[in-house]
C-alpha cells in the first residue's frame, strides 16, 4: 500500500508547477499576441508605401508627357488617388546638361506612415 502511494505521487503535477507552466505558456502567447499586432501594422504601411509608389509614378508620367518643362524651383501639390488624399512635394532642378532637368518627387499620404521618392531626368524644353 506504501508502494501504491509513492507511484501515486510522482505520476501526477503539483498545483504550483501547473501555475508556473501556464504562467509560461500565458507569457508566451502575450507575445505573439504582439507580434501579430506589429505585423499587421507592417503590411498597412507597407500597402501605403506600395500606393505611394505609384501615385510617384503616375506624377512622374505626367510630367514626362507634359510638352511644357515643369518651374525650377519646389512645390507641392495635393492629389487623390486609390479613394486617398496624398501630398507630393516637388523639387525640380538644372543638371550640369542644360538641356535635361532633374524632378525629385516625394509622395506621402496626408494621413499615415507610408512614402514614396523619385526621380527622373526629363528635357528641359
């Protein structure tokens, strides 16, 4: 009977190590909780970071196709694109070649994290 009441007791948990393993597997799940958070946070800037790519592109088409060479100078214009307000900032310049200018073009939207630059090098004429 002694013998049936050792076995007994080394075949089963103590309440205090069931609290520390769920203590454990409750610090763990925490975690993933907050990487998830972190990674669906990424993939919405991530998504502005791709629309403002290609606001950036369409801006830079427009200005390429456009027979007129845009001011020397800097500006910046509002636009919507995707059901979305974004902000373009501008800045064209002279290149050491007179006849090409340089546009850099900085696309953010007016609400949120994501941005897009580029630039291209068009005739100045």
């Amino acid at each position: 009977m002694g013998r049936d009441r050792v076995q007994g007791r080394e075949s089963g948990f103590t309440l205090l190590e069931m609290l520390v393993a769920l203590s454990v597997i409750s610090i763990a799940a925490l975690a993933l909780i907050r990487l998830d958070a972190y990674a669906v946070r990424t993939a919405g800037d991530l998504d502005e970071s791709t629309m403002a790519g290609i606001v950036a592109q369409n801006r830079a088409v427009e200005l390429w196709t456009d027979p007129a060479p845009p001011t020397i100078g800097n500006s910046a214009v509002g636009v919507a694109n995707a059901g979305r307000n974004w902000r373009i900032e501008q800045r064209v310049a002279k290149t050491a070649d007179d006849a090409l200018l340089r546009i850099d073009l900085l696309v953010r939207p007016e609400s949120g994290r994501g941005q897009a630059a580029l630039t291209i090098i068009r005739p100045s004429r």
